[in-house]
C-alpha cells in the first residue's frame, strides 16, 4: 500500500556559520550553496580579513533567498532580540577567528578576545538553542604545536601551543570540552592544516608567493637554522575543507566525549606534505616566471613559528570522507584564477 502524504512540507535544516565572509567561510557557503537546500544564516563582523562583502558578492550569495547575512560582534552577548531575529539552528559552525600568527605575535590579547572569549559567546548561544543537533568549532593544527619530522599528530593528543593564536585556539578547544561534558551539548572539533584558495588575504604565503614572482621580487622563506631545509605543511584547498565539513555535518554523529579524548574530533588534512621552498617552485613554473629567493631562519630570531605541522587524517577517511581534488590540481587551478584579469585585484 502506497501513502501519499498532502499538503505536508518538509522541514530544511537550518544552520549558522560565523566567520562566513571571510576566506573559508565563504568557499564553505558556496559548498552549502550546491550541495544542500538548507536556509544559511552568515554571522560576520567583517574584521580586516573578511574584506567586507566582496567575497560573499562574488560567489553570488545575495542572489540567494536562503541566506542571510548580519554583522555583528560574535565576542560579545548576543542580546535577547538580536537572538530572536536569528532564531534556531539545526546546526552552528563557528569558524570565525583571528588567525595570523605574526598578528597575534604583536596583539595577543585581541586573539584571546576574539578566539576564547567569542567561543565561550557561540558556546552560550549554542546552549539557549531548541533542536541543535550539532556545534562544530573549526580549530587548527597549530594547538599541537611543532612536529618533529615523519610525527603526525591524532585526535586527542596533547596540546603544546607556541604562540599566542595556537594557544588562544587551544584555550577554546577545552572549553568546547567542558561545555560537552557540563551541558551535554553535542559538539564536534576539527582541526585543519595551512588552506589555500580563491580570494585568500594577500598576507597569506601562497597569493603573496604569486603577487612577489610576478612583480620580480624576492620571496622570504622560513628554514632550518643551517638555512638548508624550509618548513613543511600539510596544504589543502577551501572546497576540500569545506566538502569534509559538510560531510561531518550530513555522516557523523561522534560528540565529544571527556571519557574518551579522541572522540568528536576530526582532522581535516592535505592529502600530501610540502616544504615552502617546493611549493613555491610550484607556484614559479605555473606562472613560468623566474623564481627569486632566499631561505631564513626566521624561527630563532622570532620564536612563535614552526618549522613543521602535521597531522593523521586517517579517521576522517576511514568514515569514507576523500578529497574531491589533488593539492596540485588545486594549486594549478587557483593560481589560474588568480592571474585573470578580473581576479587580480584580490593580489
């Protein structure tokens, strides 16, 4: 016997994303753009690296009546009526944050401000919710500090920060714990390597490696103290993290869980190691322009920067998440994108 059920709407999941105008945050909504029917809520206070709207304009998010966009400060309460405009949540992704070493080197209390204290406010708000069914906070492999070559860290192991933004992140990581273990909310942490991509602040290496080759001048790059082997990272492209955020969202069902350190959290990782000094090779032969460099040991002389990140991404695939593309079809395609006429001015 076959029911037809009439006149009965099916219910779309609802989810709020901080940090949504900035670089992953707006390849993360253009994922849920393609990939979901769900109504996105973007929570943004469009600090120096969000670059105001410009990212979300052009993936074309206010073509979209599913999504909306309010800026506001996500480290300070979110009062009663600006709660009730946002209303509930199937899911909140928190990936707002401060995230540049060097920045946070200079200003360490704003990255605690806005790392610590604006997770305790998504915390907060995340426990005044109705039918959540999940919390991610997108943290960092810099929480585990430096890797001694060929270790690569997994879920649940110890943290040992070296500067003020890994420790700041670190910091909000436990009280993600604490809040799971406290209130039973069900949160989940990932933790992600060096990201590259479309639209990326010029401060970061790769579109600073670009901008530098085409204008012919010298790029710096980090080393050993012998100045004989540049520092390593793990490099992923935004979609790939974005595609494994939602694949968390829509697969697993794993909460953190004080009893058992590993559980509920997730790496997201690049799918192969690469030194700076290859990688900026890379970048050079792509745009088949001479390469000027010099290799510093910059580490010394300003302590808070690692030689090497890494960690295992093995749990992430053993729940069947694969990356949809190659890191160097990544890279090809993003420094394409980049030198176009019509996307330089993001250089």
């Amino acid at each position: 016997m076959r029911v037809i059920m009439r006149g009965c709407k099916i219910k779309k999941m609802k989810i709020l994303l901080t940090g949504g105008a900035g670089f992953i945050g707006h390849h993360f909504v253009e994922q849920l753009l393609k990939n979901t029917d769900w109504e996105i809520t973007i929570l943004d206070r469009l600090s120096y690296a969000s670059e105001g709207y410009d990212r979300l304009r052009d993936v074309k998010v206010f073509d979209e009546k599913r999504v909306r966009v309010f800026t506001a400060d996500f480290t300070l309460p979110i009062v009663e009526g600006f709660e009730k405009e946002l209303g509930d949540f199937d899911y909140v992704v928190h990936m707002g944050a401060e995230s540049h070493v060097d920045n946070s080197i200079v200003d360490p209390i704003k990255f605690f401000r806005s790392n610590t204290m604006g997770t305790l406010e998504m915390l907060e708000f995340a426990r005044r919710q109705k039918n959540l069914k999940k919390f991610i906070f997108f943290s960092t492999d810099e929480v585990f500090g430096p890797a001694p070559n060929e270790i690569n860290y997994k879920e649940g192991d110890r943290h040992n920060p070296s500067n003020p933004y890994s420790a700041s992140k670190a910091a909000a990581e436990d009280a993600c714990i604490a809040y799971a273990n406290t209130y039973k909310l069900p949160i989940m942490i990932t933790n992600t390597m060096n990201v590259f991509g479309e639209r990326q602040h010029i401060e970061k290496f790769i579109p600073k490696c670009v901008r530098k080759i085409l204008d012919g001048e010298k790029i710096i790059i980090h080393s050993n103290k012998e100045r004989t082997k540049a520092g390593s990272r793990f490099w992923i492209h935004a979609r790939n993290v974005s595609s494994a955020l939602l694949f968390i969202l829509k697969n697993v069902d794993e909460f953190l869980d004080i009893e058992d350190v590993e559980k509920g959290k997730f790496n997201i990782v690049g799918e192969k190691e690469i030194d700076n000094f290859e990688l900026a090779q890379s970048i050079s032969k792509i745009l088949m322009k001479d390469l000027k460099f010099e290799l510093v040991d910059f580490h010394s002389s300003r302590p808070g920067h690692d030689l090497r990140y890494g960690l295992d991404g093995g749990k992430l695939k053993e729940r069947g998440w694969k990356h949809p593309m190659k890191v160097e079809e990544s890279l090809k395609k993003t420094i394409v994108w980049m030198i176009d006429e019509e996307n330089k001015r993001w250089l």
